[in-house]
C-alpha cells in the first residue's frame, strides 16, 4: 500500500518501506512507505492549503460526504475486518465489531455537528453592554495531526477523523507502523467518498519521525493516544509553538471488589475488562484489588473462568484470546510477570510465552509494594490480585499510582459503591462493571499522567475549534 497525500498515492521520498508482519505467523502481509519528515511536510503543505477550502463547505454537505463514506465502508466491512485482524492480531470476531464501530461513531460526531449551535450573549446581562449583542462562534483550529495506536486503530480514528473533518478541519492520519494497513484503506476511502484531496491523508511513519509534526508550528492541534512517555515527550515540542494538545495515555486502572460484591459477576467483567484484545487495553483493568476474605475465591473462580475461554488463532471464529501485537511486544509482558513473581506474586495460572501469543495469566498474593500495584502497566492478558482489609485501603492502593485512566469498583451496596468511585482519581469510574468503558457519546480521558483533554461527541468538538467572540457593538 501507499501513503495518502494531497490526494495522491505516494511512496516515501527515500524509496524505503516497512514491513507489516501477521504477529499471529510471523509471515509478510504486505508493506507501506516508510514515511520521512519531508513526506510529513509535504501533509502539512497540502492540510494547509485544502483546510481553508473545506472550511467554506456548509456542514451538510461535509455530513453527507461522510455519510457516503460509511456506506462505503459498510460495503467493504469484510474485507477491512480481516486486514484488521491479520495485521493486528486480534480475534476475527473483535474485528468485525471494531468495523462496525465506523458508523456509530462518524454518526453521532456528524449529528452532533448539525446541532452544535453558536450562544448568544443577549445585551444588558451586565452593567455598560445593554447596547452590545456579543455573539461566541466556534471555528476550525485548523490541521489536526491524528497519531493513532495499534490497539483500536479504527476506533480512534473515528473519535479523531470524523469530529475534525465535521468541524472544518484538514486531518492527517499517523497510523502505528505496527499495524496501518486498515487505516490507509479508510483514508482512502474517505477519497472515494469525495472528499477534497488534502483534506484527509495518511502517513505512515515510523515513532521518531511522527515527532517531527510537533516542529510544525502550522498544525492547530495534535491528538494522541499512546504512552506516557510519548505524550510528554510531544507536548514539550509542542509547547515550543504552542500547539494545542489532546492526550490519551497510559493507565493502571484499579479493579475494586469490596466484601460484599457478587464475586461471578466480578469475574464475568473481568474477562470482558481484561481479555478484550488480550488484554492490550489502555482503560483495561489492570489491578485486581481484592477483599482479602474473597481474593482467594476470585483468583480460583478468575482461573476457571479463563479456563473456558477459547485461545489461540486469530482467524478462528471461535478464539475469544489471541496473540499480542507482536512477539517484542509479549517478551515485555513475560518480563513484567517475572518481575511482578520476583516482588511475591505467585503465579498460579500461565506465565507462558510463544512467539507473539502470551498467556493468560492469573497472579496471586501480589504485595500493594509491587510494582505492578503502582505504576506498572502490563499491557496483556495478566491479572494481579491485590489483597486489602478496608475501603480506605482499597482506596488507597488505587490512588497510590501516576495514572488515572478508568477505575471501578464492585458492591451490591450501592451507597458504598458510590463512596468508593467518588474518592477514585481517574477520568470514570464504573460501578459493577470492569473499566473497560467507554462510549462514544462520553468524555472519556484521563487524570494526572493519563492525559490532558478529552474524546467523545459530548466534547471533542472543544478540543478542535476555537473561540472566537464578534460583538455588535451599539447595536440596540
């Protein structure tokens, strides 16, 4: 495949590619451009200039160009759930709902669009302005740089691409050289539909030449999902010319069950909350905070549960768990659980590695000392259970980490329940359900080093426009 740029399909100016490699087999699936800095500046040429036209399209007719392309999407859904699956890894099945994910998604940011109304600020609300009518728009910020991860590439490319072309916006689309197959083939498709060349295109460069958008100080915004580390690192470049910044980041989210939880319905959400993508989530539940009168009782029934979960190939209609990203990927994990085993975890279902495919795995007696009970995100399918005696306590350890994604907590005292996710610091808490939620319509971001802003219909359309006030003055 080529990159997508200024309507054309280009390969990289240095004439190198990257391999995409099936993580499931190990076998070539196909190869991209190896995107270079001066690739990306010839993006940012072409956003620059088309941004300015599209901005002039009414919102209608921006709403129907996106409506076409989802029908175009829904025509090739297939197909582009199996280029998922294949270069992702995930089961076939999880592909198909991600696929299906495009019109939820692109539909409610365009519907919102068309009632996403400018306030007036009626003359005389305070002393001196009762001859003033002041009126506050939202305009577009103009190139917004999409730099999307590997694990729901689709799904973030809806929570970016749709509200930024909707509001006006140029987008250029970083996929991870990990997995851009199916984000070239939407860009492209967003073409077809007929969009205006410049107005969406795709990169695909590696992690360290991505960085270099944060030296253009003519994008308006860079929207990130990704680590931590890479989010600080941008934001400091960017801060350089004040470019805005919405980041998704890391997360360690805490997985609560108080004393007087329904234990099954724990262990039912935690296959959702940790096996979903084996378990390579960023709002994934990470940390298993278990009262210590039933940890013992949901590690066992957490081990049987797992037990009946399919595991194994992708393209299977039946697996339900597959392989990581890639086999670097599960060496990190294995390395993190030997790690976690080292500071009195003891594992007591899994702990294997093969190739990219990692084990679940359940770890038991984990010390809230460990570092897996702090700031150690294990991004597979890994369960620690961490023991605790009061609500406090349990509290506590979940406040104890840098992050602040997700959390939740499990109670039939609803009263108590509500205590517990009133005094979590993350972005959401959920009570009776695993972390791992997030709808479209909500803010979803997170606290301290999760992040900075927020995706959703209810508030991107902040993060991608900006306030402009024009005042008729005397006009009463």
């Amino acid at each position: 495949m080529k990159m997508i740029i200024n309507g054309q399909k280009v390969d990289s100016s240095s004439g190198e590619v990257i391999e995409v490699i099936a993580p499931a087999t190990g076998k070539l699936i196909d190869t991209v451009p190896k995107g270079t800095a001066e690739d990306i500046t010839k993006a940012v040429d072409a956003a620059v200039a088309a941004q300015k036209i599209w901005a002039d399209v009414p919102i209608f007719e921006r709403a129907h160009i996106l409506y076409k392309f989802l029908d175009i999407v829904d025509e090739n859904k297939e197909s582009l759930a199996q280029t998922l699956s294949a270069e992702n890894g995930k089961p076939i099945t999880e592909a198909r709902a991600e696929i299906g994910n495009i019109r939820i998604g692109f539909s409610g940011f365009i519907e919102h669009a068309k009632h996403y109304y400018e306030t007036i600020i009626p003359a005389g609300t305070e002393a001196g302005q009762a001859n003033n009518l002041q009126l506050v728009t939202r305009d577009p910020i103009g190139v917004v740089a999409c730099i999307i991860p590997f694990n729901f590439p689709c799904d973030l490319f809806d929570q970016k691409v749709a509200p930024a072309l909707m509001m006006g916006n140029a987008a250029i689309v970083m996929p991870s050289s990990d997995n851009p197959l199916t984000l070239v083939r939407l860009t492209g498709m967003l073409a077809d539909a007929g969009l205006p060349a410049g107005v969406a295109q795709v990169v695909t460069a590696p992690g360290s030449t991505k960085a270099v958008i944060a030296k253009d100080s003519r994008i308006g915004l860079i929207t990130l999902t990704g680590s931590t580390e890479v989010g600080i690192a941008t934001a400091k470049e960017a801060a350089n010319n004040l470019i805005h910044c919405a980041l998704e980041l890391g997360g360690n989210d805490a997985f609560i069950v108080l004393d007087d939880a329904d234990i099954d319905l724990a262990v039912e959400e935690m296959i959702w909350g940790r096996m979903y993508n084996t378990g390579q989530v960023c709002c994934a539940s990470k940390r298993f905070i278990v009262h210590n009168s039933i940890k013992d009782e949901f590690a066992e029934k957490a081990v049987a549960r797992i037990q009946k979960q399919t595991y194994g190939d992708p393209s299977d209609e039946n697996t339900q768990i597959a392989c990581l990203i890639s086999e670097k990927a599960a060496k990190v994990v294995e390395e993190q659980v030997n790690l976690t085993a080292q500071h009195g975890g003891k594992v007591i279902y899994g702990g294997m590695r093969n190739g990219a495919y990692y084990a679940p795995t359940v770890i038991t007696d984990v010390p809230k000392t460990a570092d897996v009970a702090i700031d150690l995100e294990i991004f597979g399918p890994v369960v620690p259970v961490i023991g605790f005696d009061t609500d406090d306590e349990a509290i506590e350890i979940a406040n104890a980490s840098k992050f602040g994604l997700s959390s939740c907590v499990f109670s039939q005292n609803y009263k108590r329940a509500w205590h517990v996710a009133s005094k979590m610091e993350a972005g959401a808490a959920v009570i009776n359900g695993a972390s791992f939620f997030r709808s479209f319509e909500m803010p979803f971001g997170g606290w301290k080093f999760s992040g900075v802003g927020t995706e959703g219909v209810m508030s991107t359309f902040e993060e991608m426009t900006q306030v402009k006030t024009i005042i008729l003055k005397n006009l009463i």
